[in-house]
C-alpha cells in the first residue's frame, strides 16, 4: 500500500523528493500518512478534495484483500 500511494503522489507534484509515507500500523486498521511539500498540498488534495478522495478510493479497492482496514491522511 505504501508503494501505491508514494507513486501516485509522485506523479502528482512538483517536487517528487519531497514525498513520504509514514505507515502507523493498529490492531484493526493501517494508516498511511502521506506527508509532501507545502506547494504541492493542493495538487494532493484538489479541488474540493476530489483527488485525496480518488486516492483513497484506490487504496481502498488495493486493501480489500487485506483484513485491515486502510486510511489514508494526508499531513
């Protein structure tokens, strides 16, 4: 999971050196923390959130085969 969203954020930026995913693994779920430069947080996000929401729509179609469920934060 964590590759999947460092490589989507990746092509999603300017500054692809900056990205990083922290993974916080719990009992029951994952969290991705999903940290870039503070120029490319709207490119991220989008309008109206519509890419953090695409994003976390891949992520969770990707975890369905896990038993965990899997959040994805943007910081």
């Amino acid at each position: 999971m964590r590759e999947l969203v460092e490589n989507i954020a990746r092509a999603l930026v300017d500054h692809p050196d900056e990205v990083t995913v922290n993974v916080v693994e719990g009992e029951k779920s994952v969290i991705l923390e999903l940290k870039v430069a503070p120029d490319d947080m709207g490119k991220v996000i989008g309008k109206q959130g519509r890419i953090a929401k695409a994003i976390r729509t891949v992520v969770k179609a990707a975890s369905s085969r896990e038993s965990k469920k899997v959040v994805v934060e943007i910081v």
